[in-house]
C-alpha cells in the first residue's frame, strides 16, 4: 500500500502509468479524500492556467498579419544586406 | 512556385518528411515563398507562446521578430533533426531567457520542495490536507489570481508549463526546447504546477 505523499507524486504522471498502475492509483484516491482533492486541484490549475493564457494570447488576425509582413520585409532587407 | 517544394512543404507541415532534402535546400536558399510560407504558419504559434510567458504586446511581438532574425539568419543551423517549431520555440526560450535575464536555475534545490514536503506527516500521510475543491475552484476560475500566482514560476518552469498544458507539446519536444533531460522536465512540471496549487490555495484561504 503506496502512502499519500508517494501516491501526490504519481499523481502528476498519471497519464504515462500502465494500466494496473492506473488503478491501483485509483483505488487509493477513491478512498483517501485528501489524495482526492489533491487530484482534483492538480486539474483545476490546469484549467484556470489553460484560461489564463487562451485571454492573455488573443491576437487580433488583422495584426497577425500585418506583424508577418513585417518580419519579412525586415528579414528580407537584412539577406539583401549580407 | 513550380520549384518549390511544395508537396514536401505539405507533408513537412503534417510533421512527416522534415528532414527531406529539397525542403532544407528550399529552406537553406531562402526562396521567397519559403519564407512567406513559414513565417505565415508560426508567427501566431510564436505570439501566442511570448504572451503566454507574461510578456506585453510590444515585447511579444519584438521577441517574435527576434525570432525570425535569429532563424533566417543562421537558416543553415536548422538541418530538420528536430520539427521546425521545436526548433523556433528553442529559440525563443533562448532569446527569452536574455529578456529576463534569468540564468539557469539550479535544478536541485527549490525552495517549493521544502514546502511541499512539510504538508506530509513524516509516516507519509497528509498533516496539511489540500483544502475543499470546490473552495479552491473559485480562486482557480480568477484570472487574476491566476495571473499573479504564474509570476511565482522560473521561466523554464513557466515555460514547461505552458508547453504541456497549453499547446500539448510532446515530453519530447519540450526537453528539446528547453535542453532538458527527461527526468528534469519531470521535476520542472511538478515543481510548477505545485508552485501554482500552493499559491492558489493561499488565496482561496484569504
């Protein structure tokens, strides 16, 4: 029987684990409350990051573009310099 | 166009035939269209990977610039070992490291281990459980605590993060991105999302 602060370590890699790996993880976060929420607040940031960053990175398409011949009239000027 | 490779443009783009001959020499060349057809497909990939480090709009998109200057200028470097956004996304890692100045962390000691390891009785067993989900959630949900609770992460932590979370890179590109083992993308991982539960929490306690 695997302790909790084993069990919040594998937790984090659940997704590589094997398959009875798996569900002996399981078994113990159906049972264990703390190793629960744990798991479920390891979600919850990735969400809350996920969201974060989804605002953070909305870029208008019109500057996108304006941005990309940007960069290649200066990268082109600079080849033509070499 | 007729001289471009176009088709193994296409399949390089389905992450197929990267390396394929004819499409380094287009590459190495620099024919226009080449040109025009990369920065077109990762200029957003590029933004979008700036902002999510902290970064301004104005500093997003002069690293974004930066990363095309890097790339085109020494353009024969690139010899398709790697995917050609791994290879972009290393160079803005670099290029970003420049603009916070950060030196490269020491991967043994971090102060967030300490306080991970004090919540855990010395049997193993939680001593300061992680609080009520559904309280955690709603600080979770914030973005502003979200936002300040990333400052706390180092910039191969935030990086790492972002990579995994976000775009879904694979464990391998992101070790290649970062010049990091695999073990150490581990620790990077676990010590980033523990920085953020731990902040998270803190906040939804206040």
């Amino acid at each position: 029987m695997k302790s909790c602060k084993e069990v919040h370590k594998l937790l984090h890699s659940e997704e590589d684990l094997g398959l009875m790996e798996k569900i002996k993880l399981r078994i113990h976060t159906i049972m264990c409350k703390h190793c629960n929420a744990y798991r479920r607040h390891l979600q919850l940031v990735r969400q809350g990051v996920a969201k974060w960053v989804e605002k953070a990175s909305d870029v208008d398409p019109e500057r996108v573009k304006d941005l990309e011949k940007k960069f290649l009239r200066k990268t082109k000027r600079r080849n033509n310099s070499d | 166009m007729d001289k471009l490779c176009l088709n193994c443009l296409n399949l390089y783009m389905s992450k197929k035939t990267y390396h394929s001959v004819e499409f380094l020499k287009d590459l190495h060349e620099k024919k226009t269209e080449m040109m025009e057809h990369i920065v077109h497909s990762y200029t957003l990939p590029l933004l979008k990977g700036a902002l999510s480090l902290g970064l301004s709009r104005d500093q997003a998109e002069d690293l974004a610039q930066q990363v095309w200057e890097a790339f085109f200028s020494k353009v024969e470097n690139f010899q398709g070992r790697s995917h050609i956004r791994t290879y972009l996304f290393g160079i803005l890692y670099n290029k970003s490291k420049e603009l916070f100045r950060e030196t490269k962390k020491s991967l043994n000691n971090d102060p967030i281990d300490d306080i991970v390891e004090s919540r855990f009785s010395p049997e193993g067993q939680w001593g300061a459980p992680p609080i009520d989900p559904e309280k955690f959630a709603l600080t979770a949900e914030s973005m502003t605590h979200v936002e300040q609770c990333l400052q706390n992460l180092s910039l191969n932590q935030r990086m790492a993060f972002c990579l995994k979370e976000i775009d879904h890179e694979s464990n391998e590109s992101i070790c290649k991105i970062l010049e990091v083992t695999s073990t150490n993308l581990g620790v990077l991982l676990y010590r980033a999302r523990n920085y953020l539960r731990e902040c998270i929490e803190k906040k939804s306690n206040l």
